[in-house]
C-alpha cells in the first residue's frame, strides 16, 4: 500500500463541476453463499452495486456523464448528442439525463432499428430520445457531426458525448468511485483485494485505476474484462484515459496495476457466452443479483476462471464491481 498523493490534487478534484444524477454511496455488500459456491471464504466477496444508483435504470454511465454535463458545460446547450449499439446503456442514461434536465436528445446508433423496441432500445424511445441509425461503428462519430450541424443550422446547440463518455473528464466519475470505495473497505477491513469490472471504452477502469493510486491503494489489482476490445487496447484506452484525468486534476500520472482479460467476449460483443449464462444463473441463485449477457456477465464469468484456476488466493478477498446492464436481460 502506498501513500495518499497530495491534499492538493484532491482539493481541485472537488472544486470541479458535476451535475448529481446518481445516488451515493453505492452499496459494497458481502454475498457469503456466492462466495462458497466459488470456493471462497464466506466473507470473500463483496460485490460494488453501481447497478443500484438510481438513476436512469442504474450502472457506471452515470458516474461518468455526471462530470461530462457539468453545469458549465450545458449553459446555452439545447440538445445531448451522444452513440452507441441499438442496445446501449450509455444512450439510455444520456437520455434520462436530457429528459432530467430538458434538453432534446439525439442518440446515432449502429444497426438497424427493431421492429419492435425492447429492453434498451425501448428505453431510448421512452425517454424521448430521437435515434439516427447508422450501418456501422465507423459511421457514428461522422453522423454526430452532422446531427450537431444541423442542430446549429436551426438555431440550437448540441453537446457531443464521446462513447461511454469515457474521456478525461468523464474518467473524473471514478476517480470520486474510487475514493468512496476506499472509505468503505476502511470499515470492512484490509486482505489483499482483486476487482473485477466490465471494461470496453475503458473510461471506467481509467479512472478507477488513477483514484485508487490517488488514494494510497495501489496494493488494490483491477481486472477490466473485455467485452469487445483486445487486451491491448484496454491498456492503450485506460492508459491515455487516466493520463488526461490526472492532467486535470494536477496530480502524478499513476495508477493501481489493470490486468487485462480479453478471454471471455464469447462469440462478439453483445453476444451470449456459455460462461457467461453459467455465471449469470449462479449469481441469480447465490446471490439474487442479476447480470447482464453483454457485460456484467462476462466479467462474472473471468471471476469464476480466475478463482477456480488458482489464480486469486482462497484466503484473498474479492470485489465484483457490477456496472449496470440489467435491460439487456429483457432485450
């Protein structure tokens, strides 16, 4: 463990703006029988519930959004633009937020619209977004372009949210994470500690990475599964990701070790795997948790491998970070 960078750092951390959406703290809870089921000591997982923040159906985008729709940043803005898959939980909770705050939504997303809308595509729709469909991942930053263009032509203003709003300021909303999680551990006590945590635009882990070095726990190892991505590429994203949040905040360019694990996307992104359904269901039935087949269940499943291989110690600790998805379940 080392020590806590400087007060300065943190001090200008919270003089930076953000617009509350969630609620926090997110709940840290043991989950003893899923613990057993693995093979762990009963009080050897916890599970981080950002799935439970309360807003928008919940889940890590909106710790990150809340730093990209500071309030300085939406004086004269009309309308959220923002991307994604046909099933994307970050448009969902781009889309709350601009009914939360009354501003017009635009989401430009890759495939074909369904004929009929469910899980979050049907969310999109009753949050009073208007989606643009694209063919292709490479289409959408184009299209953003042109949807905020004609935005301006008519007398409006769009802000463009990157993808996930995973950028250096949205890397800001796990900076915070990871401070409150620090607190919390404080109150459960100290082992040697592994997080597991669905990455793909690696903002999350960027900025969980950099929040637990700012405060002193680099002893804490996070392991972003990859749901589409190369391992390479998680630490290429997380890597510039963190670096541009430090930046902001002043403060060294460090982190906590990120382990990446690209083993588990299965057959592609948003597709079910085998390891994945299997870990869904013990979850569901140890724990009464749901995860999601595109993401949470992913990472459950790299958990699972990683504690029956040997790889985490039966007398370690676990925390399973679970980022949201839940609507992909009905989708």
């Amino acid at each position: 463990m080392n020590a806590p960078i400087s007060d300065a750092s943190w001090t200008r951390f919270d003089g930076i703006g953000r617009t509350p959406l969630g609620f926090e703290p997110t709940p840290l809870i043991p989950a003893p029988r899923l613990a057993g089921a693995l093979g762990l000591e009963p009080a050897g997982l916890l599970l981080k519930m950002d799935a439970h923040n309360g807003f928008g159906l919940g889940g890590n985008k909106v710790r990150k959004l809340e730093y990209e729709l500071a309030p300085h940043r939406l004086e004269g803005i009309t309308h959220l633009v923002t991307s994604g898959g046909v099933q994307s939980n970050h448009a969902r909770v781009t889309a709350a937020a601009a009914a939360r705050l009354g501003l017009e939504c635009v989401l430009v997303l890759n495939g074909p619209e369904p004929k009929i809308p469910s899980g979050n595509a049907l969310l999109h729709r009753l949050f009073g977004a208007r989606i643009v469909s694209v063919d292709s991942r490479e289409a959408r930053d184009p299209a953003m372009e042109r949807v905020a263009e004609e935005i301006r032509t008519k007398g409006g203003r769009a802000l463009v949210i990157p993808l996930g709003a995973s950028s250096p300021l949205g890397a800001l909303g796990y900076v915070r994470a990871a401070r409150e999680f620090v607190g919390q551990l404080a109150e459960v006590g100290g082992r040697p500690t592994t997080i597991f945590i669905a990455s793909s635009s690696c903002g999350t882990v960027a900025g969980l990475t950099l929040g637990l070095a700012m405060a002193g726990r680099s002893d804490i190892r996070t392991v972003g599964v990859s749901a589409d991505v190369s391992e390479g590429e998680i630490l290429e994203r997380a890597s510039i990701l963190s670096a541009g949040a430090a930046e902001l905040l002043g403060a060294p360019d460090l982190t906590a070790p990120l382990i990446p694990e690209a083993g588990f996307v299965g057959p592609g992104y948003g597709l079910p795997s085998p390891e994945g359904q299997e870990a869904q269901a013990r979850f569901a039935r140890a724990a009464g948790v749901i995860v999601d087949p595109v993401y949470t269940a992913k990472a459950a499943a790299a958990m699972h491998a990683w504690i029956e291989s040997g790889r985490i110690g039966r007398d370690e600790r676990v925390v399973f970070w679970h980022t949201g998805g839940h609507p992909a379940v009905l989708a």
